[in-house]
C-alpha cells in the first residue's frame, strides 16, 4: 500500500493549508493488520528509520499503479502514469498544460521514464483528462483502459463532470477519451461523477463510481458493472460502502479504489474524511477533522443476492441453458438466526425443458445446504454427479429459506477436487 500524509495548517474561514506532503509504504500478508517497514530512505526528524517513500521512488501518480502480468520485460511489470502541470509534478487538475508521463519500474521502488513521454498532452487532445484511473488491461476488448473525468472540472457544455474511458496498446499511444457513464434522471440534480475505479472480473468490468454530490459536498461510492466496458448498468444506486456516523473519518467523502480479489473475498480499500468544504470543517468547531484508510470485504461473487424469506421457501428457476462440468457448487450465505427464523435451508432441482424435475434431481432428492460458503457442491442423495446432464438443456429451480443465494457454478471434476483439499 502507497499512502500519502501531510501536516496541515488551520486557516480561519478556509480551508486548512497542507505542507510537507510525503508518501509512505506498507505492507500485509492478509490485508487487514499492516506494518511499516524501515526503507532508510528519507531523513525525518533526525532518522531514517521509517516508511517514507523518496520522491525518486514516487512521484506522484495520478492514474495508479498497475502490475502488468503480460509484459515480458520484467524491468516493465509496474506501469503508472504520472500528472504533471506545465512541466512540474502536480495534484491539480483542469489547468492548460497538463500531461501524463508513463513509468516502468520492475519493483514498484525504482521507476524509469518513457522515453516518448508525455503520452498524454492537453495541447494536442480535444478531451481533458481530469481525476484518472487506469484500470490496466481489458480481456475483453485487448486494450489497456484508463477512465477519468472527462471534462476538465466542469468544463462540460453542461457543466457537469462526466466518466470517460480512453484505450491503448501499449499504455503510450492512446485513443480519444470518450464519455461512458453520465448523470440520468434517476440521479439528484446535484450529482456529478468524479472518478470510476475499475477492474476486470469474470468476465465483466466491476468498478468504484464516484457519486459527487455539489450541494453537500459529499462523495459517496455506487457500484457498477459491465459486459463490455462501455455500457454500465446502475441499477444499484444506494451507495456500496456507507457514510461513517457522527464525526467518524469516513462520515462526509469515501474515495473507493479498484476492488482486489485475494483468498475467496473481494476487498474495497478506500480513503475517508470528514469534511470536504470549509463549511464543513467551520461546523466541527472543537472536534476533530481527519481522514484515514478504510476496508470493506465481500464474499467472493458477493455483490448481489437472491434473498430467501426466513419462514417459508422462496423459489427461483433459471431459464434454460446447457453446461459442461461434473458438479454443480453454490456460493451463498446463512441468514443471522433471529427470533421466529426457520435455519437456512437451501435445496436445487434440476428440471427438463418442460419444468419437471429430472429423475433422480428433485426437490426430495437433494441433500439439504445450510452453511454460509462459496463453492459448496450441490449433492442429490450423497452424490454430486451431474456429467451425465452435461450438454443437455436444461433450467435450474432453487428453493432456499433464510440464505442468500450469491450464484451458482458448474465445475468440472479437478477443480472440485481442488476444492475439496483446499
């Protein structure tokens, strides 16, 4: 993990001015506790035992830093794309004369530059590239795929900030930035889209949707999905990680990254405050204004479920489809045991074209699931066997009481085996 920290400077009626701004390094082995490793790198009162990163080994990327598995070169694993303002690394953005300069490093410490930077020029763009995001390589369009704010701050005919996406190659020759995610009318009037952090995941584009909301000053993460990376689909508006309570660090922005996948969970880093606006930080009065790093954890395939009632079954069928694969696993969750609740109780059917279960794959055959877990085999008195069903159309009907039902996966027989070691 790179962090940034900075001293800060009350200023009365203003916002507070910072100073001293200097990244930092950690490290995890589990992504929950942290430590700080001693670089030797930077003098800070007086020593060099602490974490912070040289500015020859930072400097300053905007877009993020993305671990390329195809590059060959191993001295080009790490790419970042770094911000400059008229030549001078810089935070701010919609000012003539920005550019991005792409790095390679081989260890994420010691970069090099490009020798064509920078690949971006504002000169010579029509888009203006604001807060980016380089989600890296897209397996679906082959491309490499940076999303930003593509207007500038504001300098959109309507005067709202809007999510672009541009693609490259190669991360140096890069396409028109074109706008993909933009405010609708199911949005407050207020709402504009500050940045999309995104990444690949089975098959689909999943990312981090910045929702800014300028009468408030808030900004609050929506999640979002495509198949394309083009088209997104919003239809889960409420935000996907909260706002803090009271004066929490998290209670007025979250800033959600780029998910990671890491040992069947799915994991959100991202950045919280408490104020955004000086009239934020004049109504704290005594209290404190900070901000820190926050974690929300998923289930692997846990963003959306099938939600079963907790007395009596609920029942979903699929429509009809064909597979391939010796067993059939379910990812889902045990409901919490409250007062009246019935215990989860999950059962499939296995049914023909017709919606008449299969012999053998009935409701009464299948063994009952009760426990939360992501890859747990379906079984119909004791066996998990369905090769035999392989290839032949066929629909799926759940019945499932106080769970919820995250998806399901057709899974050929060494992977199960796997599972089963695991």
């Amino acid at each position: 993990m790179w962090y940034s920290t900075s001293n800060w400077t009350p200023v009365p009626g203003g916002e507070p001015e910072s100073a001293g701004r200097r990244f930092c390094y950690a490290v995890s082995s589990d992504g929950y506790r942290w430590e700080k490793p001693s670089l030797g790198l930077v003098e800070f009162n007086g020593s060099r035992d602490n974490n912070i990163v040289g500015e020859d080994n930072w400097l300053g990327f905007k877009g993020g830093i993305v671990f390329d598995a195809r590059e060959p070169d191993p001295s080009k694993r790490y790419k970042a794309m770094v911000q400059t303002v008229g030549g001078k690394l810089s935070n701010e953005t919609g000012r003539t004369g920005m550019q991005f300069h792409l790095y390679y490093s081989g260890d994420a410490f010691n970069w090099s530059p490009h020798p064509g930077n920078p690949v971006i020029d504002w000169g010579e763009r029509k888009g203006r590239w604001g807060p980016t995001s380089v989600m890296g390589w897209d397996p679906v369009h082959r491309v490499y795929v940076a999303h930003m704010e593509i207007c500038g701050h504001q300098r959109c005919p309507l005067g709202r900030r809007i999510i672009g996406r541009a693609e490259s190659p190669d991360m140096v020759r890069w396409s028109e930035a074109v706008p993909v995610i933009l405010p609708d009318g199911q949005d407050y009037p207020d709402t504009e889209f500050y940045s999309l952090h995104a990444t690949a995941y089975e098959g689909f584009t999943i990312g981090m949707l910045w929702n800014f909301r300028t009468t408030n000053t808030t900004i609050l993460p929506q999640f979002v999905f495509s198949r394309d990376g083009i088209h997104y689909d919003r239809r889960y508006r409420s935000p996907f990680i909260p706002a803090g309570a009271g004066n929490s660090f998290d209670s007025v922005a979250i800033y959600g990254l780029r998910p990671a996948v890491h040992q069947e969970k799915i994991f959100f880093y991202y950045g919280g405050v408490n104020w955004r606006s000086p009239e934020q930080l004049e109504m704290l009065g005594e209290e404190r204004a900070y901000g820190a790093i926050g974690l929300a954890v998923l289930p692997a395939d846990g963003f959306v479920s099938l939600d079963g009632s907790k007395l009596h079954f609920s029942q979903a069928v699929t429509r009809t489809f064909t597979f391939s694969g010796s067993e059939l696993h379910l990812n889902l969750r045990a409901a919490f045991q409250r007062w009246g609740a019935h215990p989860a109780e999950v059962r499939v059917e296995i049914l023909g074209t017709d919606y008449k279960p299969i012999t053998g794959y009935g409701f009464d055959d299948c063994d009952p699931l009760s426990e939360t877990g992501t890859g747990q085999p379906v079984t119909w008195r004791g066996s998990p066997d369905v090769a035999g069903l392989a290839g032949r159309p066929v629909k799926l009907r759940f019945h499932f009481k106080n769970a919820k039902l995250f998806g399901f996966q057709f899974v050929p027989g060494d992977l199960a085996a796997a599972r089963k070691k695991f």
